[in-house]
C-alpha cells in the first residue's frame, strides 16, 4: 500500500520536475510572452520608441506599450469596462481645448471583443493615420 503510493508520488514528482524544467530551459533560451523574439523584434514599439508621441496614447494593450516601451497608456473604451464611450470622447475632446494631442496603439494580434475597434471609434472622432506597421496601426485622434 505505501510504497506504491509512494511510488506514484515519487513518478509524479519526476514528471512535474522534467516538465518545469523543459518550461524553464525554454523561456530561458526563447523569452516567454512578451520577451519573446517576436515581441522584442515589434515594429510597432519601435516605432513608438523612435517616435514617441508627444501627446495622451490610448490602446487596446495599455499594458504592451508599457512593457514594451515604457510608454504610458489608457484604455479605449469598452463594453463592459471603463471608461465608456461618452467618457473617453469627453476626454479627448478636454485635452484638445487644452492643446493636448491624442493617439491610439492599436495591436492588430490582440483581438478583445469588449474594446471598441478604431472602426467602431471613426464615427465619433477623425483618426489620422500615423504609422499602419507589421503588428500594430498608430493614429492620431481628432475632432
């Protein structure tokens, strides 16, 4: 009875073990999520890193632009989250009175239903094409 429980365990453990470690080994090797080749080869945050907007960027990534630029950014608007669509339109049109200029990163491998898409945003406000590059479109946000 016990040695075969401990058995089991102890083939368990071994499995466990040789799977972390293949985990571990490859995202040393390769990077995982956004360290991976493919991330930090992005043509979108080098764009951003060589033209950093001079202005309030929104995405549906927030959090990819931080990571891969540090570059600070607000959500879109959303279904279900906030800010809502009256809001981030209120938004933008007050830091355009200020003189404040707005941008949207848009990561074309990001799908989130909830965002609203800049083709669902173009009615409400003129997106002026900045940058339409391999993995994400910069615009520029207008009235």
């Amino acid at each position: 009875g016990r040695q075969a429980i401990g058995a089991v365990l102890l083939t368990w453990l071994a499995g466990m073990a040789a799977g972390t470690g293949v985990t571990l080994w490859h995202f040393g090797w390769r990077g995982g999520a956004f360290s991976s080749p493919e991330w930090r080869g992005s043509e979108g945050a080098a764009f951003l890193r060589q033209h950093e907007p001079d202005g309030t960027l929104y995405s549906n990534q927030p959090a990819v632009v931080y990571l891969l630029t540090g570059l600070a950014a607000r959500d879109l608007p959303s279904e279900v989250l906030s800010p809502d669509v009256p809001t981030w339109e209120r938004r933008v049109v007050e830091n355009q009175a200020r003189g404040g200029r707005s941008y949207i990163v848009w990561w074309k491998s990001f799908p989130r239903t909830h965002i609203y898409t800049l083709d669902e945003l173009s009615p409400l406000v003129t997106l002026e094409p900045v940058a339409d590059l391999k993995d994400a479109t910069v615009v520029r946000v207008g009235r």
